[in-house]
C-alpha cells in the first residue's frame, strides 16, 4: 500500500524556485555570508526594467530626428536627461525600499480624491502615450524585416510581448534576467553601430558641453528627447519593483540595499545613456551632412544599407525590435501599477494588454505618420513628467514619510532645480505651440 506523503514534507522537498534563490542570496548579502559582487548581484534587476524605458522606440525616433536635423549640437540635452533620469529613478527606489509602497499608493494616501483622480488620469495619459511608442517600435522593426503590414507587425508585438509578460507569472527573477538580456544585445548593437560609423569626437565634445538651441524645432525635439528619456511610468514602477522584493528589518538593512540600489542605478541608467548618445551620434555621422531631412525610422533604416552596409541597417533592426519588445513589456507593467495602486483596481494582463495596444491600432488604422506619432508621444509624456516628479519631491521630502531617509538639503535643491528645468522647457513649448515668438539663440 503506498504511503502518503506529508504536503509539508513535499514542499520542503521543492526545489526553491529561482526568485526565491535570489531573496535568499540577498539575506545572505545583508547578514555579511557574501562580499563583492556576489553580494551586489541579488539585488540588481529593478534598475536594469527601469533603464529598458530609457531605451525604447520613442528614444528612437527623437534621436534619429536630432542627430540629422542638428548634428550634434543636441547631445548636451540626452545627457542632462540621463543625469535627471538617474536622480529621479534613485528617489523612487528610495521610496519603495523605506517606506514598503509605491509612489502611486502614497499619492492615493496623501492627496485629496480630485487631485489623486486628476493625477492618475495624467498618469494613464502618460502611460498610453509610452504604449504607443513601444508598439510602433516594434510594429515597425517587423513590417520592415519581414516586409509585413504595419497592422500584422503590431497583433505579433502584441502577442510576444504577452508571451513574455507570463513569465511574471514566475517570480520577479526570470523576467529580470530576460529584461537584461535585452538591455545587454541593444548596448552590443550600438556599440557595432559606432563601430561601423566612428562619430566625430571633437564635434560630439561640443554638442556635450555647449547647450545650443537652434530653432523652434530643436526646442520640440529637446523637449521631445527629454519626454523619451525622463519616463513617468519608470518612476512610478522602479519604485513598486523593490516592495517586498528583499524583505529588509531595520534601518540599517535599508541602507545598505539602498546603496545596491544606488549602484545599479548608476550602471543601469549609465548604460542607457551611452546608447542614446549612441543613437543621436549615429544619426549625426551618418544623415547629418547629406540626409538631413530624413525624420522616419523606416527612412533610416532603408538608408542604412546604401550608406553603411547591409550589416548596419541589420543590427539597427536588431536594437529595434529588442527595444520595441522589452519596452512595451515594461510599459504594460507600469500601467497595471498606476492603475492598480491609484484606483485599487485590478485587471487581469489580458485586459490592460488589449488597453494598451489600442492607441497604437487606432494610430495605424487612421494611416497616420507612424514616426511623427512617436515623437508625439514623446511630447505628451514629456507634458505628462512633472506629475510623478513633484509628488515623488514631495514625498521624500517629508520626514514623516521618510524617517531619516529624508532627502537631504542638497538633494532637495538639486531635485527641485532639475524638476523646474522639466516645467520651463514644457512651458515654453506649449508657448512655441501658441505662436509666441521667443529668442531661440541660446
């Protein structure tokens, strides 16, 4: 007769799934058992989803649009929102580590219902925006590769991209580790990229260190650039990514895994900085002197192959269709935090992913400029950013949120000056839009 087996003995008897194995290494990291790298490691993985929205189509497509139309003279604005990316990113992990709740739950908590409702329907309009983008992205890197429609290349992004959501189904881990093998094989192509088009380094130097803003148009596209790279909906996830993910017990825990965070921050949007100058450095060495006037990233691509070879225009689809992949992944899954934690609503992912996709079929469907839209929304998100900034400034400001992780004189002011450099520029694009005539010669 066989005998029965204890469930408690069969679960003691299972092998640790690969999330668990990771909490565990990251005790073993806070108890002192692991030192170097191999206490750093179980705790990368938050920073590197966050850093996949610094890199998707949107940045694409305003980076292909600068780096043609003005060379280099814009390089100065992907490198100011990478350092703002990096402090507002650091804040929002801060938050999540010592307080155990993401952004958009404080801001339930704290504000009054018609700003909460207010800022979540800025905060949806952000996160469709982000959508759209993705999907194009990678809507556009199918129909070009394999010469289908538009509308086919958007049902596959959508049906890949749900394919890889499942893997959340999980544990954090397994889709961390995916999420980096994306992040890794954009970083290669582009280093390929520079490889096969060497920029002009002293022109590059002064792009970086010399901020220039021709026309009205570099203004949206810095605007634009800056809506592509300081993401609404990263701020709002990076911070729900680290609830629970390793149980901390004191303040003391919480501040060395602060620092891991901080690391990774470093690393991840380091990286993602690299590729955006990447990007605008590419255009610029490539279509600059005689393709100025090139502004789609189907353009470019076809462009590619005349210019540089067969093997550029490939790996530029390549980092495409990584990016298009991966960022729409991590937008589905900033959509479900904000609306869940605003609204306490749950959807289930086949619904948010169906919300989701839908402004980017309507943008197909109507035969607009796939491209033009992109930029678009990267404007909107843009418009969208100063909503998580200020509540996240707010927030951790506040000692009675915070504790004595409240952030520092310092930090504050820095904080609050790279928050108002976000509203003036929105401000005097929205006065450029109006037909104001401004002094665009600084």
């Amino acid at each position: 007769m066989p005998i029965k087996q204890d469930p408690r003995m069969r679960a003691s008897l299972r092998r640790p799934s690969l999330s668990e194995r990771t909490t565990a290494a990251g005790r073993d990291s806070l108890d002192g058992r692991r030192r170097g790298i191999a206490a750093f490691l179980p705790f990368a993985g938050p920073a590197l989803i966050a850093s996949i929205a610094y890199m998707d189509p949107g940045n694409f497509a305003t980076n292909i649009q600068a780096g043609a139309r003005y060379g280099y003279s814009l390089l100065w604005v992907v490198l100011l929102a990478n350092l703002v990316a990096m402090l507002f990113q650091s804040l929002s992990a801060k938050l999540g580590i010592v307080t155990g709740q993401s952004l958009a739950s404080h801001c339930r908590a704290r504000f009054s219902r018609p700003t909460r409702l207010a800022m979540w329907a800025g905060s949806e309009l952000a996160a469709m925006a982000t959508d759209l983008a993705e999907f194009l992205g990678g809507a556009i890197g199918l129909s070009l590769l394999f010469q289908v429609s538009l509308m086919t290349g958007l049902v596959v992004t959508g049906l890949l991209t749900y394919i890889i959501l499942l893997l959340g189904q999980r544990g954090f881990r397994p889709l961390e580790l995916l999420i980096a093998g994306f992040v890794i094989l954009i970083g290669a192509c582009y280093a390929i990229e520079l490889v096969i088009a060497p920029p002009d380094w002293a022109a590059a130097a002064r792009g970086l260190t010399h901020p220039h803003l021709a026309d009205s148009g570099a203004l949206t596209l810095a605007v634009g650039i800056i809506g592509a790279t300081v993401m609404p909906h990263a701020i709002y996830l990076h911070s729900r990514l680290m609830i629970g993910r390793i149980p901390t017990h004191n303040d003391t825990e919480r501040r060395r895994v602060l620092r891991f965070s901080n690391r990774e921050v470093l690393l991840a949007l380091g990286l993602a900085g690299i590729v955006n100058l990447a990007m605008v450095a590419m255009a610029a060495t490539t279509f600059h002197p005689g393709h100025s006037d090139i502004a789609e990233i189907e353009t470019a691509y076809r462009t590619l192959t005349p210019l540089l070879g067969a093997a550029a225009s490939f790996v530029f689809m390549a980092s495409l269709l990584a990016s298009g992949f991966s960022s729409s992944v991590v937008g589905t899954m900033a959509g479900q935090t904000i609306m869940q934690d605003f609204l306490h609503l749950q959807t289930p992912l086949w619904l948010r992913r169906t919300l989701t996709m839908a402004p980017a079929f309507l943008v197909v469907g109507l035969g607009l400029n796939a491209t033009d839209s992109l930029v678009a929304s990267q404007v909107i998100l843009s418009l969208a950013l100063p909503i998580p900034m200020i509540a996240l400034l707010i927030l951790t400001n506040d000692p009675a949120v915070m504790g004595p992780f409240a952030n520092t004189r310092a930090l504050r002011h820095t904080a609050a000056a790279a928050a108002t450099l976000i509203l003036a520029l929105n401000i005097l694009l929205i006065l450029t839009a109006l037909g104001v005539e401004l002094p665009m010669t600084w």
